[in-house]
C-alpha cells in the first residue's frame, strides 16, 4: 500500500497530537509510516522513497503569516525535499481569530505546488483544540485521495 512521511511542527502539542493520528490512521490503512517531528529532520532529500508526503505545521505571528519555528527551516529549503511529482497533503493547527486562520498549512501547500509536488487538494485547518475524529476522517480521505 506504499510508504507516507508524516512530519509536523508543533510548539504547544496540538500539531503533533493530530500528527500522531494521522500516521495511526493510515497504517490502518496498511500503508508504512514514518512519523517525524521538524525540529529533528533535514530537508535534503527528505521526501525520497515515499508516496505520500504528510506536512502538519501551526501557525503563529500577528499581522505576518509564520512558520511554527521548527518547520521554518524545512520551508525554506523545501527545494531539497524532492517533492517533485510526490502526492503531499497538508494541515495545520490554529485560531480563527487572527487574520491569517492557519496561514502555514497554505504557505506550505503552495510552496510545495510550486516545487511540481501533487498537493490533494484537501487541507485541514483546526480551529482550536484539536479534534480526533476530525483528524480521523481527514486521514482517511487523504489516504483515499492518494490510493
Ligand atoms: C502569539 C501567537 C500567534 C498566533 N498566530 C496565529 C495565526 O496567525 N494564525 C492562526 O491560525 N493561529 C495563530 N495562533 C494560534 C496557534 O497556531 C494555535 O494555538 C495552535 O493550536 C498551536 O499549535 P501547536 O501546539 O501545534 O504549535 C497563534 C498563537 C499565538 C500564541
């Protein structure tokens, strides 16, 4: 059922919680899953040997959209991954009531488009405490998605 990369960026926990079901819910699917957290990973070559890319990253700043700080780094060297012709899905925890309602998840979706990545076009932004079922059910369609 192929192999998917999961890798979140997550300052508070409620990226990385959302991560963690979304990598459960697709090696139900029988897929085999590597689950990563930013602050540990290097871009270069990143994406290689997977057949779905999996970006989770919050966002923070006021008036400016910003990366979760760990996730900046791989954002910016995100021409290193190897996204190239990759199915990548994205999602993000945030607050709707700043201006820029999870403003990563469509910078990085964006970014990796551009990069000739195949972005589902499925993003998911949590609003607030993360929901598990709600993560459930994107796992699933993303998987769907990428079958
Ligand atoms: C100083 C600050 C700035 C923030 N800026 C944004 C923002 O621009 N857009 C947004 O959707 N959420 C924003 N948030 C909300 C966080 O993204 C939200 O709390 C999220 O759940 C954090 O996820 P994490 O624990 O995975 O890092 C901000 C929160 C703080 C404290």
């Amino acid at each position: 059922m192929g192999k998917a990369l999961v890798v979140f960026g997550s300052t508070t926990g409620n990226t990385e919680t959302v991560a963690e079901v979304v990598a459960k819910v697709l090696e139900e699917s029988g897929m085999a899953v590597d689950l990563k957290n930013a602050a540990k990973v290097k871009a270069a070559g990143l994406a290689e040997g997977y057949d779905l890319v999996v970006f989770g990253c919050s966002t923070w700043g006021d008036d400016a959209i910003e990366l979760q700080e760990d996730f900046i780094p791989l954002y910016d060297d995100l021409e290193a991954a190897g996204l190239g012709g990759r199915k990548v899905a994205v999602f993000g925890c945030g607050d709707s009531s700043y201006t820029h309602f999870c403003g990563a998840v469509d910078a990085i979706a964006e970014k990796a488009a551009s990069l000739g990545a195949k972005v589902i076009d499925l993003p998911l932004k949590i609003d607030g405490e993360p929901d598990e079922a709600e993560a459930r059910d994107w796992a699933r369609e993303v998987f769907r998605s990428a079958a």
